[in-house]
C-alpha cells in the first residue's frame, strides 16, 4: 500500500487535514529497508492477519480518541 494512501485514510478518519512532505524516493520508487515483512511469521506460526489496513485503522483511532480524547490543533 503506497503510503499516500495511508495518509488518506488517517484524514479521513481523524477528520484533519495533513501537513504532507513529499520526499524523493529512489527510482523504483520503494523505500531503501523496511520490516514490514510478515512471511516468516505467517510460516512459521499460521498467523494470518484478521483484519485490513483501513479496518485496523479505524479501531486504533477510535481507541486513541476514547483514550486520549480528540485533540485537534485548535484544542492545544
């Protein structure tokens, strides 16, 4: 999932508009290293995610609100 997409849904669900700064990436337009690889996990474990991105979202903000109480730029 390209991270633009990860920004829109956020803005949606916490109803902001983002402060967005775009960097340049290399030419095959991935990122130099990252973690987010879940295949050893799967295999060795059977662990399958049970929900999506944008559902897992979603019930994180919800929690975060309900925790932390919605804080948006004009509360500070």
């Amino acid at each position: 999932m390209p991270v633009a997409d990860l920004v829109t849904i956020l803005v949606k669900l916490l109803k902001v508009k983002a402060k967005q700064r775009v960097m340049k990436l290399p030419r095959n337009g991935d990122v130099p290293f990252t973690h987010a690889n879940i295949s050893l996990v799967q295999r060795e474990f059977g662990y399958k995610p049970m929900r999506n991105l944008q559902t897992g979202l979603k019930k994180f903000v919800r929690w975060y609100e309900k925790y932390y109480g919605s804080k948006k730029k004009s509360d500070h």
